[in-house]
C-alpha cells in the first residue's frame, strides 16, 4: 500500500511510426510523468500480435519484466 505504481491503460504509435523513436520517447514521458507523480513502479502492458509481442520486446530492450500475462475466452 505504501508503493505507488503508474499503470497505463493502452497507447498507440502509427505504423509508419514504429521503427523510429517515437515509441521511446513517448515511454520516457510516461516514466517522467510517474515519478513527477511519486510512482516508484511503472507497470506497462503488451499485446500478442501474430503470435509475437512488439511492444514487450521494447520493453524488456528497456529493463521492463514480464510479470503477468492475461487470458481471455469468450463466453459460451
């Protein structure tokens, strides 16, 4: 209860975008703003994408740890 932690709900980098910075410096905005906030954790989250995940590749390059994964079924 003492920790605070940043979440972030989802974001979006353009196609034409993704093999460049934007993606990096759009994440160190969001790690400024948390500890401007007094987060000491940041938690972010990736999605499978054909079988891979593009967004944890970047994040595990930056230090970031694959904690917990989701599951989800329709329902029947």
């Amino acid at each position: 209860p003492k920790t605070k932690v940043a979440i972030e709900l989802g974001w979006w980098i353009q196609e034409e975008h993704r093999s460049g910075m934007s993606a990096v410096r759009l994440l160190n905005a969001f790690e400024d703003w948390a500890k401007n906030m007094g987060a000491s954790v940041v938690s972010l989250s990736d999605l499978r994408v054909a079988d891979d995940y593009p967004a944890g590749k970047l994040f595990n390059k930056l230090g970031y740890s694959v904690v917990e994964r989701a599951h989800l079924n329709g329902v029947h």
